[in-house]
C-alpha cells in the first residue's frame, strides 16, 4: 500500500477518507476547514493512496482538541482502517508512520482514547494493548486515555479535572462537538431539527477552539451527547437513531 501525506498544500485536491466527496460537500468542506487550520500546530493526516477509509491523524497533545495533559507526547485523533482495506497490515502501517514520525521529532510516546470494551468511533482497546499500549487514565464514564511511551519512567500522560467527571448542568439533550469530525456537519443539524419537530429541549454547543476543547465537560470532545446533566454517549446519530432514543 502507498500512503500520502495531506498537506495545505495539497488538501484541495486530496479526497479525506472518513468522508470521501466532492469539495461541495458539506461534511468535505467542514472537516477540510478544520483541518488547514490545525495544520500549523502540527497536525499529520496520513492516507491510502487508494478511496476508502484507511488513515491516521495525529497532533502534537500540547495542541489536541481534548481535555488532556500529555506534554511531550503525540496524540492520535483517529486511526481508521475498514472495509476492504481489513486485514492487511495497513493498521500496524500507519501507526509504524505515526511513532517513527513522533520519535524524530523528540516525542514521549504517543496517546489515545478508547474504552475497556469497544465502543464507536473509538479505537479497539485489543488492539491497542496488542501493540504496547497501557491505560494511564480513566473518566467516571469509562472513556480510557492509553498510552505507548518510548522509554522507560516517562511521565503518564491524564485528563484534566473537568473531563474525570463528565457532567452538564443544563437538562435535556446536550451535545458538544467539533468540526474534527466531518459528519457532524450534516448530522448536528439533522438532530436539532428532529429534537424541535417533537418539543424535546435540545442545545448543541460548537467547540470551535483548542482552549474551548482542554475545558469541556467531556473527554471526547468530537461528539458527547448528555441528558439532564448525565453523560449518554460518543455515537454520532442519524434521525432515526435520535428519535429512537427520545422515545424511549
């Protein structure tokens, strides 16, 4: 497999893989504005030549969108393999970039969020301990931060206070989200919709910086749905997922 490297230079003509369209897209052109802003605080989008979904983005953790203390380490946003591309190696590929790229430039380790049990839109807790990974944190809600350092008695990257506890005072439906990940874009709107159609309190709060991510109330910042104060869930949903939920 061949893999490329996204670029500002080239991130107009390059397809991303986890929402593969034309610029006129809505989710295309979210998560590439997103994406060309975060390129000068070090951020690595790595693809298959090939279309589909088969990548990995990373960033230095001092400039990740998540409530973590990681100085000196590289935090994975996503590392994303499926469909067809399964099976192959391209996985153990990618991450093989990820830490000999993290290692030149001087880096700890690396970074990541899972959970015990998988769980979607996170990355699998078996595979990471098959390749060295460790927790080095947990919230109340089960979301792990995991870690691979590249020595021995390196300091243990954590969450911040504010992401231990997840909690929102506000009741009713509450989501945060960033435009990291591009089906927020289509979907949010989706959700906002459907919660007014049917009279059930909704509010999605935009994370629209770096400082507005390291103090959410919530570990995963791409996409954390809360109901009357309580943490329900990561999972991106449709309407017919939305509504499923409210009705019960």
């Amino acid at each position: 497999m061949e893999y490329i490297r996204v670029t500002g230079e080239n991130l107009d003509r390059e397809h991303i893989c986890c929402a593969i369209s034309n610029n006129k897209d809505v989710q295309v052109s979210s998560k590439k504005a997103w994406l060309a802003e975060r390129f000068a605080d070090g951020l690595v989008f790595l693809k298959s030549i090939e279309r589909g979904k088969c990548f990995i983005e990373y960033i230095p953790a001092e400039n990740a969108w998540n409530p973590i203390d990681a100085d000196g380490y590289m935090y994975i946003d996503c590392l994303w393999v499926s469909g067809s591309f399964k099976g192959h190696g391209y996985s153990s590929d990618l991450l093989g970039e990820c830490i000999s790229d993290s290692k030149g430039k001087g880096k700890k380790g690396l970074c990541i969020l899972s959970s015990e049990k998988k769980k979607p839109f996170l990355a699998d807790p078996k595979y990471l301990r098959h390749q060295g990974f460790e927790v080095c944190d947990e919230a109340d809600n089960g979301i792990q931060l995991w870690y691979l350092p590249f020595s021995d008695g390196a300091e243990r990257p954590r969450f911040r206070e504010c992401a231990r506890h997840p909690r929102v005072e506000e009741g009713g439906y509450v989501l945060y989200y960033t435009s990291q990940c591009p089906f927020n874009a289509k979907y949010v709107p989706v959700l906002e919709k459907a919660a007014e159609e049917n009279g059930v309190p909704f509010r999605a709060v935009h994370i629209e910086s770096k400082e507005e991510a390291r103090s959410a109330p919530t570990a995963i910042t791409t996409y954390a749905l809360f109901r009357d104060g309580e943490y329900l869930t990561n999972e991106q949903m449709n309407e017919a997922k939305f509504l499923k939920l409210i009705s019960k």
